[in-house]
C-alpha cells in the first residue's frame, strides 16, 4: 500500500494566515501541520508517500521534506492546479500509485489515540474493497456524514448534509484497495463543482465493500481547517507531550521504532536539530 497526502491549497478560513505561509506548514505546537498526517501513514507501515499540493505551496514541502530516504522512505510530488475534489487525489496520483492499493490522508487532520496503530494496520489489510472512519461530533454538518442502523450497519453516507442522518462525520482517512484509481476516474462533477470523496466512497457502498471504523470516546480527531481548531491543536499536543513526556507526531522517532533507520541515522537526524526541544528529544530515545 503506498500513501497520498493532500495538502490542499490556500484555505479561507485561515485567511489570511494562509496567504503568508502554506497551511500545512504552519506549526502545530512544535512541528509543521504536515507531520501529523505523515506521522499516520507512517505508523500503518506505509514507507511510499505522494505528497499532492499547490503550485505555491509544493516547493515549501519539497525543501522540507526531501525525498524521505533520510527516514527510510520515498517522498513523490505533484501539483494540484486547482481544488477539484479529494477524489481527484488518486487520478492525480495514478502513476505514482501504479497498481497499488491508497491510503489518503488531507493534510491538515490529526489523529491521537489509544489502538490507533492497531485499526490503522487492521484497515490496510483490507485487500478487496475500502475502509474509512466514523467520528461522533456535535454539528456535523460541515463533513461527510455516515448513517448506521442499530447494528451497525452502514445505511448511507452524505457531503454536508443540511439535515444530516446522524452525528458521524468521515474523517479525512481513507483507505482503498487497488480499484481506486479506476473508480475516481468515472465520478462525475458535483454540484459543488468537486470529485467528491463521499461520491468515492459511496460506490464501495453500493457493491458491499465499504467498512466503516467507529473511533471511540476517548479518540481524538482535530480538523485543523481554522484558526480556533489550529489554536486548539497546539495546545492538545502541548498538553499531552507535557504531561507524558513523550512527542506526538515525531516522524524521526516512528522511522526508528518502525526499523526504517538504525541508531546511527537517528542520532544524524537529531544533531541536525540539537539545538531544539524536538531535536534534544529524538537524541534522548537513544539513551
């Protein structure tokens, strides 16, 4: 399975935050937005990851990121001329793909959670079909929407209903198998003007291959899509790496543990940094 994470263009609701820096590189706490959906791919053991952007904003991740064999993985990149929809993702990114089963991820979701690790793998192992999330919220009117019958089963799925069906928003993770690149290719223009990803996932439905994963009360999922859910953010992870002691999201440490780099390239990647709290911790993991 390889990965795509879609570090949308120039979102309004940061405005205008958004028009000095890329969104995805704007801090969350202490470490760019970006690292926090990258960290998820990688804890589902993807090493493969497309990074899809805007013309402006593509450079800035290239020179941040490199091509990713300092982590033991491979950095792919390609521009998103316009914000047509999270389905054109994996068209966009077909040749990257080649074949191979998706996860995608939009680059400015969080995830934190106890067995996180363990749905993430449960959910790449899907060889015939597609797997998102469920994630009970307040108003979600603003997501997709998926609807559940008592048992669980799934009975629809809306984008942004006025009068949604249920409290469930779909999170922006998905995971597919290796029909998806087909599948988008054959959705048509929403009202909305998008390749819309619930259309996507709607025609997994429709055949009896969509799962839907619920994540549980204590499971934390931020949409960093404003300024107040960005403030937010930064002062979870503050919160948590404070009073653990342990860094949320350090892609240096999830390269280590996964076995991508040994001992010797982590303390490289931590000198690099020595000078910061974040550099001083991946030294630590050494002692």
């Amino acid at each position: 399975m390889k990965g795509i994470v879609l570090a949308g263009g120039t979102a309004t609701r940061l405005y205008p935050l958004s028009k000095a820096i890329s969104k995805q590189i704007m801090p969350v706490y202490d470490k760019p937005m970006i690292y926090y959906p990258l960290s998820t791919l990688m804890l589902a053991g993807i090493k493969e990851v497309l990074i899809i952007s805007t013309p402006r904003d593509l450079p800035m991740f290239k020179d941040l990121l490199g091509d990713g064999l300092n982590l033991g993985m491979r950095f792919e990149y390609v521009v998103q001329e316009k914000p047509n929809g999270l389905a054109q993702a994996f068209v966009l990114g077909a040749d990257f793909l080649d074949g191979d089963s998706a996860c995608l991820i939009l680059g400015d979701n969080m995830f934190y959670g106890q067995g996180f690790s363990k749905m993430l793998k449960e959910a790449k192992d899907i060889e015939n079909g597609a797997c998102v999330f469920g994630y009970y919220v307040r108003d979600p009117r603003a997501y997709g929407v998926v609807e559940f019958d008592a048992n669980g089963k799934v009975l629809s799925l809306e984008e942004k209903p006025a009068n949604p069906k249920s409290n469930y928003a779909v999170p922006g993770l998905y995971f597919y198998d290796s029909s998806v690149v087909d599948r988008a290719r054959k959705l048509q223009l929403s009202a909305r003007g998008e390749y819309e990803i619930t259309d996507l996932n709607k025609e997994y439905l429709k055949e009896g291959l969509l799962q839907v994963k619920q994540f549980g009360r204590g499971f934390a999922w931020l949409d960093t899509g404003n300024c107040d859910s960005l403030l937010e953010a930064g002062n979870f992870v503050e919160t948590i790496q404070k009073r653990q002691g342990f860094y949320i999201s350090c892609i240096e440490e999830i390269a280590w543990r996964n076995k991508w780099v040994d001992n010797n390239q982590l303390f490289r990647l931590g000198q690099e940094l020595d000078k910061t709290a974040y550099g001083q911790y991946i030294l630590s993991l050494l002692d």
